[in-house]
C-alpha cells in the first residue's frame, strides 16, 4: 500500500501542545528554580527534510539524565538520589526554518553509557515518531565503550556527535531524509 498523507502523524499538533517553557529541563514547572547541579547547556539545532528543506512545526521531545548521571524515574535503581529540581524531560517545536532549542544541563553518564540525550521527533510525513541520541564529543573514552553508539557503523558515529559553538551551546542537527551519505541514524523506540 501506497502511504497517503492521512496515515502520517501530523501536522495536526495545536501551537498550545507545547507551552511557554517546556523546552527547559533544568526545571520541575515553569515557576520553579532551575536545578544548580551541573553545568548548564543550550541545545539547539534544526530539522531538515530531504534536499536540506526546513521541517516545519515538527515536535522534538527530549529526555536525559541528571548532572549525577540519575534519572528521576523508578526503572533507574539510584532514581531516590536524582536531582529533585531536574526535570529530565522536555518538549519543543521547530519554527519556519527548522530550528529548535533545549535549555538543560550537561548529562553524567548512566551505569555503562556515555552521557547522552534522547531526542524523539514528530513531523508531517513521518509514519511514526523517530528517536536518536545526541552524544558530546569531549567524551571521547566513554563514547567509544557506549554501547548503543557502538552499534553505528563507524563512519556515520559523527553524525550522532553535538557540536560545541561559542555560548555554552551544543549543535545538533536532524536530517529525516537524505540517504546514508546524510540522514541522521535513528534508532527503534
């Protein structure tokens, strides 16, 4: 069967499913204080289509662990030890041109991983949400002994590496489309 943009899931998501704030991880709720544990980090980047197009309105859902390594949900066994004041979790939207932005802290490692966020991305096209995990380059050792980044062939491990800039900020950018010379490698959820 032949997709048809009724079987895609979206571009039926409101402006309001994603509220002022939501794309901050260093907090429990917008009127809280941010957590002071940590190296705090702005993520950003941009989705693209095939041929380098934006990727309009898609939704971005991040999720990592805290400056410690911890995540404040019961399947981690230290989870009682997770930063109270860390969400964890956030949500944002891609404006005209594709572009995206996370406030968070920089992740410690969990048990054999390196540090790491998961990032799921909805958008008009898509037949299902796609997940991928951004890693930091300035841990090279760790990177090289994680074992879902190990799964990559080498060559497209790059792909999957943040880029620092100039103002605490990593770069990262999403390619849905674009063949193995450029799509980003996404991961089954």
């Amino acid at each position: 069967m032949t997709p048809l943009s009724s079987h895609t899931i979206g571009p039926f998501f409101p402006r309001a499913f994603v509220r002022e704030g939501d794309n901050d991880l260093t907090r429990t709720a917008p009127n809280a204080t941010p957590s002071r544990a940590g190296t705090r980090i702005r993520l950003h980047g941009r989705v693209l289509r095939e041929g380098g197009l934006p990727c309009v309105y898609a939704i971005l859902e991040a999720w990592q662990a805290d400056a410690a390594g911890r995540f404040r949900h019961p399947a981690d066994p230290d989870w009682e030890y997770a930063d109270p004041d860390f969400l964890g979790w956030g949500r944002a939207f891609t404006d005209a041109d594709g572009r995206f932005e996370f406030h968070t802290l920089m992740p410690g490692g969990f048990l054999d991983r390196a540090p790491h966020v998961n990032l799921l991305v909805m958008a008009s096209g898509l037949m299902r949400p796609v997940s991928t995990t951004l890693f930091f380059p300035q841990f090279v050792t760790a990177n090289a002994a994680d074992p879902v980044l190990g799964l990559l062939p080498p060559p497209l491990r790059p792909r999957l590496l943040a880029a620092p800039d100039n103002d605490d900020g990593y770069r990262f950018d999403i390619r849905l489309r674009g063949g193995p010379a450029e799509e980003t490698p996404f991961f089954e959820s």
